[in-house]
C-alpha cells in the first residue's frame, strides 16, 4: 500500500497564490498593506479643489528646472582615419553632466565622460572613412 506524501513548500505557496489570484484584486487589495495608500493619489491632495485652468497655471518641473539646465556644443572636424579628443566646456559657474556627439560622417565614439575639472564634456572620436573628412558637433548638458 502507497503512502500519501506531504506536499513540498513550492506547491503550497503555488496553491495559495493561485487560490488569492482566484479571488480577485479585493482581497488582494486588503492583503497588501500598501494598497490603501492607492487609493488616494498622493499629488491629488496637493490640488485641494483647484480648478483646470488653476492646476494648468501651476509650475511643473520642466518649466521650474529650465533656467537650472543648459546645452552647448563646438563643432569638429577630422581627417579620414584620423582620431582624436574633443572637449567642450560648460558656461562659467555650470558642471557637465551628460555630453555626446552628431555627425552625418562614419564616426565612432569610443569614449565619453566628464572633462577632468567637471566643466566639460570630453568625447573621443575616430573617422572611419579612409577617404572622406567628417565634422560634426560635440555637445554638453550642464546644470548650474
């Protein structure tokens, strides 16, 4: 005669989370404690009964974070096969924080990162082209 074994912990919890998926997001909702906080949107209490025309009105962050963020860029020109690092700096006072480069021409960036001061925007790019010149742009996102 065949014993009955024990079912393993992995069926178990299969059995449970299928039964609590059966019984739909209620119950669900009333098993996880973070659930009551979706029940009321976090930035809705910031509204407190204002129209559309006056929640429309209100700063978001792109318009708050605008004079904070600004991009420059210096243009650069290669000789076929040739490769070399460009830099370019940020306004006085502004650190780089993200830079990169554009070009119609087959280049290859093969690095990009900060300027040793932070300043600006180093890029290392190679003409690909054995016969053709390229030239391009090399740019920088700074903020104040």
């Amino acid at each position: 005669m065949s014993s009955i074994r024990r079912p393993s912990p992995a069926l178990v919890i299969a059995i449970v989370a299928l039964f609590s998926s059966l019984s739909g997001t209620a119950v669900a909702a009333g098993v996880v404690p973070m659930a009551k906080k979706a029940l009321f949107a976090q930035n809705a209490g910031k509204l407190k009964g204002k129209t559309l025309a006056q929640v429309a009105a209100m700063p978001g962050p792109s318009t708050s974070a605008a004079p904070l963020v600004s991009s420059t860029a210096t243009p650069f020109a290669l000789a076929p096969s040739e490769e070399k690092e460009f830099i370019v700096q940020c306004p006085a006072g502004r650190k780089a924080v993200s830079g990169g480069y554009t070009t119609a021409n087959l280049v290859l960036g093969l690095d990009t990162r900060p300027s040793a001061d932070g300043a600006g925007w180093a890029v290392y790019l190679v003409n690909l082209s054995d016969s053709q010149p390229a030239a391009g742009a090399v740019q920088a996102v700074c903020l104040k």
